[in-house]
C-alpha cells in the first residue's frame, strides 16, 4: 500500500461512524515508498486483512488472494475497490458483491481520454460495474460523462498526500537552499524518481541553457534511480559550476518541507503526479506539460498563474520560456495562492466528507 494513503487511512481507522476494514499488501514490483504498519495503533492492526498479489503478464496483471474469500463471506454493507482494471480479482468480487445486495465502490482514475479502442472498451466495460465511480479529479469525469456514463453516479474524491502544516506566518518564502556556489540565485525544484519517463533530461537541457551566459537559476534535484548516471553527466557543466545538485531520495517530511517550502519553483516536465500536492501543501508553484490527455490527475490541480504554470509537452523552446517568464517576484502571494488550492480540494478531510456522503 503506497506511502500516500497512510492520511486517509488514519482517518476512516479512527471515524467513529464509519468501521473501516483493509485488504492489505506491501507486494508491488514498482518502486514506490509503502506504508510501514508500525505506523498505526495496536488497536487499529486487526482491521488489516493480508493478501498476495500474484503478477502475470510480465507484472501487469495480477490476482489479490483473499478478495473473493472475503466478498463471499463478510457482512460489509459496501465494498470500495481499486478502480484498477488490470486487478483480475476485482471484476469477479464487484460481480459477486452486487449479487450479494452490496453497494460497490471503485476509487481510481476512471478514463483516462488517451487509450486505445480496444483498452477504452474494457476500461468502460469495467468502470460499468460499480454502483459509484470516485475518481480523482474533474477531468475524468467530464470524459466518463461523455463517453455515457450517468453523472449520478460518478463523484470526484481529490487526492491527498501526508505533508507537515507549516506555519506560513513566517517567512518562508524569504528562506535558501544552501547547496550551490551561489544561493542567492532562484531555485528551481525537482521531486520523484529518475527515470525516462520524468523527462528530467530535458529541464537539465533547459537549466544550462538559462545559464549559458550567466547563472540565473539553482536546480535541486531530489530522488534517484535508474537514470541516474546519465543525468549527471548531461548536468557535468551544472555540477561543476555548482548550480546543479543531486540530493538523492528523501522521504522525510520535515527535510522535504524545507527543501520544498524554500524553492521558487517545482519543475516535473514529465507527467507530474502526486508531486503537485505535495509542493502546493508546501507553498510552492509548480510548471508542467499542458497536454492533459498525457498526465497524471494531479496536474488538474495547478491553475495557469495563480499557483503555477503549463509548457508545452516535449517543447525545450517552451520550457526556457515559461521557466523564465514566471511570476518570481510574488512569491509570498503564489504561496497563499498554493494553500488556498490544498484547503479547499486536497486534503483527508475532504475525502471523509466524499465518503460519508456515500457511505452512511
């Protein structure tokens, strides 16, 4: 179970209307950081219920032992899965809860508007079978209800992230990252693995082209993997003058909320992700591809100028230019700007009052 769910976890554990139960694993041949149950109240661990994920199809799809067992036998009033469709166990347990009178609830990305035709006629096929649909963001339900499913029956429940509460009555927007030749300079950010698909090579490209002439900009890059190696080498200018840093992974919130909180700007020039929520919850903007059909929901959640901007996707012409075009100087507004977007949206609170709405 992926680190980013221990918030609202926590907080149907501890609803007092609500008996929550978890079908459990921490099997997943992504690298992802997962939630350690030392985490949770003694009282809380029965609640949890193991399960074995068993992969085919070289680890796309997979069976979750229990499900049925589990489906068939208990005396849940409803049952909410992963609205994931590559779950094989999940089409056959949402068929056998609806023929045992109960209420089925998948909570996923629903459509995506990219897929091909035939992965779009299993996905509708599949998102059919729920009697309610919680899907993170807008974006898919105005793609669900045009492609005929009933508005009714679809509810967006915005993702959350654990992050610390800072006090933002302080100066934060004042504060340095102190790794380079030159603080003073503004920070760009960069949150996630390293990896192809983040495209990290092309905000490195961008960065030394930005400072060919004179450095304007700091990049912070935090997290590794696999590309590692070769990204270090394309920034072997930026390393050695000093104004590119490596931190390597970090899944501390408290270092993470500083590092964050005392950049300019967080760049994902790839699909952004959960990064989004956890640099807004942090006070900082974030810039990212525009071409929504190819990101993740959490891109929904930055405005053009109010709490960050859009390049075009795969563009470096684009990418220097709304690097170099952002509002820098109105950081301590941005910064409200980006709270504002998290308190009203983003947040475990707001997830209890989706389920609670549908729930009781």
């Amino acid at each position: 179970m992926p680190h980013y769910r221990l918030g609202i976890i926590n907080a149907l554990l501890c609803h007092k209307e609500i008996t929550s139960y978890f079908l459990f694993s921490n099997e997943d041949p992504r690298d992802i950081n997962k939630i350690n149950l030392d985490s949770f109240e003694k009282f809380y661990l029965e609640r949890f219920i193991f399960t074995k994920n068993f992969w085919f199809k070289k680890k796309v799809l997979f069976w979750q032992k229990n499900v049925l067992k589990n489906v068939l036998m208990s005396n849940y009033d409803s049952i909410v899965f992963l609205g994931e469709m590559y779950i094989i166990s999940t089409w056959i347990g949402a068929l056998i809860a609806r023929l045992r009178n109960k209420k089925v609830v998948f909570w996923g990305h629903g459509l995506y508007g990219n897929e091909s035709f035939i992965k779009k006629i299993f996905r509708k096929l599949f998102l059919k079978l729920p009697h309610l649909n919680l899907l993170y963001e807008n974006h898919s339900k105005k793609i669900m209800i045009h492609e005929g499913f009933k508005a009714s029956k679809i509810d967006v429940i915005y993702n959350s992230i654990e992050t610390l509460e800072l006090d933002f009555s302080k100066d934060y927007y004042k504060l340095k990252n102190n790794f380079f030749s030159n603080n003073n300079l503004l920070c760009l950010v960069f949150v996630g693995r390293l990896t192809k698909t983040k495209k990290l090579d092309l905000l490195i490209e961008a960065i030394l082209i930005m400072n060919s002439d004179k450095n304007y900009f700091n990049l912070l890059i935090i997290g590794t993997g696999e590309e590692e190696n070769n990204l270090k080498i394309l920034a072997k200018k930026g390393l050695d003058e000093g104004f590119i840093k490596f931190y390597g992974e970090c899944y501390d919130q408290k270092i993470l909320s500083d590092l964050i909180s005392r950049s300019n700007l967080c760049v994902s020039p790839g699909n952004v992700g959960l990064t989004a929520i956890q640099s807004l919850a942090y006070g900082t903007p974030v810039c990212t591809h525009n071409n929504f059909n190819n990101q993740m929901p959490e891109a929904n959640s930055i405005k053009e100028g109010y709490n960050g901007t859009f390049f075009k996707e795969n563009n470096l012409e684009s990418l220097v230019e709304t690097i170099s075009k952002w509002k820098y100087d109105n950081k301590k507004l941005i910064q409200k700007n980006c709270i504002n977007t998290i308190e009203k949206k983003y947040n475990v609170k707001n997830q209890i009052k989706i389920f609670e709405k549908h729930l009781l």
